[in-house]
C-alpha cells in the first residue's frame, strides 16, 4: 500500500526550522527577561537611593523645626519690673535713690533672684545656634523616649556635617553626612556625643538661613559671641537645605545624581524683641 503526504512524518528541513524557530524564540526571551531584570535592578536601587534621601531629609526637617531656644521669661520679666521701677516718675520732685547694683550670675547676667535667700542659683542652659554652609550644631526638642519614664531629657544636642567616610565592607570611600547626638546641652554645642553616618556618596550638602535684620539667605548663623547684631541670641526663621547624592553604574563613566532642596521653617525661634519688654507694653 503506497503511503500519501499526509500519513508521512516531518521533514529533516521542517525538524530544523522549528528547532530554529523555538531557539530564536527562547533567545529573544531570554534576552526580555536579562532585560527586566536589569530595569527593574536600577529602578529599586534608584527607588532605594530616594528613600534613604527622604529619611535623611526628614529627619533633619524635623530636627530644625523642633529647634529649641531657651529664655526665662521669669528671669526677664522681673529684670524689667525692676528697671522700671528704678525710672523717676514725671512730675516727681522727691529725688529716687538709684538701686544697687545688681548682683550677676555665674555667665555674668544679670541675676534678679540674688538675695531672695535661693541656694542654688539658676543657671541658665545656652542653646546656640551655630550653622555655616556645610555643617549645623543646635539643641532640638526632637528627642524621643524609647523607654517609659526613662531619665532623659526633652531636648537634645544634634549636629550636622560633611565628611569622609568609608563603606561598610571598608573597600571605598565617600563624603558622607553625619548627624551627631549628645543628650548632655553644654556651653559648647559644637562637640559631644556619638555620631553615625546618615547618608553616604553625598557630593553637595549646603545650607542657607534666614532671619529678621537680614535680607535674603546667609550661609552663616552664629547665635554666640561670634555672630553679629541680628543673629547674636536670634535663630534664623528658616533654614534651606540642598542635598545631592552621586552614585557611579556599572560603567566608570556614568554618574547618577539624585537632589533635594527643601525650606524648613523654624516653628518656634524664641527670639527676644528688644523694643517691648517681657509681659507686653
């Protein structure tokens, strides 16, 4: 019995083509599929690279807005009570006799409560605020209790700065942005405490400030001795933030950047008016 076409099985030629067809086929989604992988590697390390930019950023937002600038406004206000009543009265033809001079305490302020049979005279925490264009040193109310009814205070010293830092498997090396904490607010802001690295591969961190008596952005704030008429005992209202992180691919000579810039404003700077005392008019 003669066989026809279709009772015969697949040609060599045809066995082939298929075989060619399904390789180029499985070449093509291989290929796809190296392809996603890829993509999807870059956009986690980007999306990875973000939020530890925001994490770093807000917590530094949240530092500056909770900034604390201690007054005694008991201390203030009894210091203008007096120097009011040492003011002859119009019309007045008694001569007033001029008060004593007042007692001071340890920083050399004047200190209203001497006399007044207190033993231990009140000290006076000094909160500065020392900030340039790349570092920042201040005393926050952003300080949470991680223990119930832990010894610790409400307020923290922090500090901000640029510099060196190597990787964790301590092969290379980047600028890094380092925050440092010390729960013990000395006269020196500026040293104390413990400090770990917040973000690495940071090529730009720069801040700017601004205040009353300035009129546009500063990159200096020095609320101690060093400052000058309108920053001297006054924090800025506000204080710009510009981050920048580089990060280097695969190939030496490609070099992502991720930036933020960010206003944060100061919610309570505290700041004496010195043309009404304390109490109001």
């Amino acid at each position: 019995m003669k066989k026809t076409r279709s009772d015969a099985g697949f040609t060599l030629i045809e066995v082939l083509i298929a075989i060619a067809i399904l390789a180029t086929m499985g070449t093509l989604a291989a290929q796809s599929i190296q392809q996603a992988i890829k993509s999807k590697k870059k956009i986690q390390e980007q999306v990875d690279i973000t939020s530890r930019m925001r994490d770093g950023m807000r917590l530094l937002e949240r530092d500056i807005q909770m900034a604390y600038h201690h007054r005694d406004w008991e201390k203030e206000l009894v210091l203008a009570m007096k120097k009011k009543a040492a003011q002859p009265v119009a019309g007045q033809k008694t001569p007033v006799t001029p008060a004593p001079p007042m007692a001071v305490d340890s920083s050399g302020a004047p200190d209203p409560f001497a006399g007044l049979g207190i033993e231990a005279p009140r000290v006076d925490p000094e909160t500065n605020f020392m900030g340039t264009e790349n570092d920042l040193n201040f005393i926050t109310m952003n300080n949470a209790r991680l223990t119930r009814n832990s010894a610790q205070a409400d307020h923290v010293e922090v500090g901000y700065s640029l510099r060196d830092c190597k990787s964790t498997d301590g092969k290379t090396s980047s600028k890094c942005l380092w925050r440092r904490t010390s729960p013990w607010v000395d006269k020196d802001v500026l040293k104390g405490g413990e400090e770990v690295v917040l973000l690495e591969n940071v090529s730009e961190f720069n801040l700017r400030y601004l205040g009353k008596g300035k009129q546009d952005w500063v990159k200096d704030w020095k609320t101690n001795e060093a400052g000058d008429g309108a920053t001297k005992k006054h924090f800025p209202s506000a204080v710009e933030i510009s981050l920048t992180i580089e990060k280097t691919g695969e190939k030496l000579s490609s070099v992502k950047k991720f930036s933020m810039q960010m206003v944060v404003p100061i919610h309570f700077p505290n700041n004496p008016d010195e043309n009404s005392p304390p109490g109001g008019k």
